[in-house]
C-alpha cells in the first residue's frame, strides 16, 4: 500500500528545517557570492513544485538537485564561458609526488596525511573557488555531496563522457590549487600542522 | 618503475586510479590498473594518497550553520 504523503505547508518546513545546513554549504560551494540567495531561490522552487517530492525521505536529494537547477540557470543568465583546460596543463602534476619532492613537513612521519589536514573547511573552500565551475561544480557534487556520476551528469546536463573527463581535470587543478594555496598563504607555517 | 612486457605506464594508471576507486573502469581497463599496481609502489602511494583525498573532500560535507545564517534561512522558511 502507498503511503500518501504529508504536503502542506507545514510538512514543507519541516523538511526543509531540517535540510538547511546541507544547502547552504552546499551553495557555499558553488558559489563565492550569494549562497543565501541561491539557498532563498531553491527553497522557492521547491515548494511550489512539493508536489513532485514522491518521500519524505528523499528530502535532502531532491532539494539540493533543485538548487543546482537554480545554480545551473544562473551561470546561464550570466552567459559566462569558461574555456576547457587543455589536458596537457593539468595532467603532468601530481601532488602526491610533490610532496615527496618538496617535503614540507620534515618532522611528519605520515607526510600527506598531514598535509591535508593543514587545510581548515574555509581553506579548502578558497581552493575550490580558484577551479572554474566547469570542474568545481563536477568536484563538490560528485565528492562531497555524494551523488553518482550519472546524476552529476544528469544535474549539470551534459553528456557523462564530460562529466567524467570534467571530474579528471578537476581532480587535477584542485591538486595543484591545493599546493600553491598551501605556498601562497604559508599555510604550514601557521602551526596548523603539530 | 621499468617498462614491463604488456603493463601500462603509470601515466595511464595514474590517470585510471580515482576512476578505478569509483569502480567506473571497464573489468580490462581494471585489470591492468590492478597488474600495474601489483609492480610499482610508486602508483600504490598515489592510489593510497587518491583514497585519502576522497575522504578528506568526503569529510567537507555540512557543518552547523553559522548564528546569523541560521537564523536568517530560518526566518524565510516560516515565512513561505
């Protein structure tokens, strides 16, 4: 038997109380500027269209799909292009390899590890918001908010072929965003890592 | 690593290995990554470096809203 499904106005908010936290970092993401607007923007769609949600338990999915709708729409308002990376510029760097190179933590037995964890929440999102959309939004949705990347595709809407190759260059340029924020704002010397 | 008889090179592999760990690899093109693997200790630190990356972007996931944000998603949400 199928459950109907609770959809007023009230049952609204209460799910979307509960999926405010995932939004907004989400939109914080995805966007330098502006992720409570985009946040106020998708909770609007969303509850004309509540309707469409089938559970309550997939709240969370379908509200961060409609806000990388409103997300995708906005960069096609704004009409900005933003040119493919030629593979060659992000292929040859590995940060791995960097590290044992360089080795910026002479005193770390577990070198990369370390590394990583120098980086607080707001570091990581500046190094995210050097890659062009065209791979963070690929990037943040695949693997940090978990969705497949068939879905990615789907959301982003653009063939799956890109995605991935999308996700490749993406997972390359954080990489070697990750190393030159680290160098540029002398992240290791702060004492962050001990 | 040396160029053995019928690997790929870590170039190749190292270009397979987050693809290998989300499983969208072909089982030939697996197949190859794993044979790699199973020669250079070079590629076995970066796949252990990729699942460290994947973890760490995983752990970025949602935190507390800040006071004044809270507050304010709040407000619009018993307005709507």
């Amino acid at each position: 038997m199928v459950e109907v499904q609770d959809r007023t106005r009230e049952s609204f908010q209460r799910l979307a109380m509960a999926e405010l936290p995932g939004l907004y970092w989400l939109a914080r993401r995805l966007v330098r500027d502006g992720a409570e607007d985009l946040v106020q923007e998708a909770l609007l769609r969303a509850y004309r269209s509540f309707g469409t949600l089938r559970e309550d338990t997939a709240a969370g999915p379908w509200l961060k799909r409609i806000l990388v709708n409103v997300f995708r729409d906005q960069l096609r308002r704004q009409a900005r292009s933003v040119e493919e990376l030629p593979v060659e510029e992000v292929e040859d760097f590995s940060l791995y390899q960097t590290l044992v190179e360089q080795d910026p933590l002479p005193y770390s037995d577990t070198l990369h590890h370390d590394y990583l964890r120098a980086f607080a929440r707001e570091d990581v999102r500046e190094v995210l918001l050097r890659l062009p959309e065209l791979y963070r939004a690929p990037l943040v949705l695949r693997y940090m908010d978990g969705f497949a990347t068939k879905e990615v595709a789907r959301l982003l809407d653009v063939p799956l072929g890109t995605v991935l190759a999308r996700l490749h260059r993406g997972r390359k340029r954080f990489e070697r965003e990750l190393w030159a924020y680290a160098q540029e704002t002398g992240l290791l010397l702060k004492g962050v890592v001990q | 690593m040396t160029e053995k008889q019928g690997l790929i090179p870590c170039s190749e592999a190292v270009r397979q290995l987050w693809d290998y760990l989300d499983h969208a690899v072909s089982p030939e093109e697996q197949e190859k990554v794993e044979q790699h693997l199973s020669f250079c200790r070079t590629c076995c630190g970066e796949l252990e470096f990729a699942e460290q990356l994947r973890g760490f972007l995983a752990a970025q996931g949602a935190d507390e809203l800040p006071p004044h944000v809270k507050a304010r998603l709040e407000r619009f949400v018993a307005d709507l």
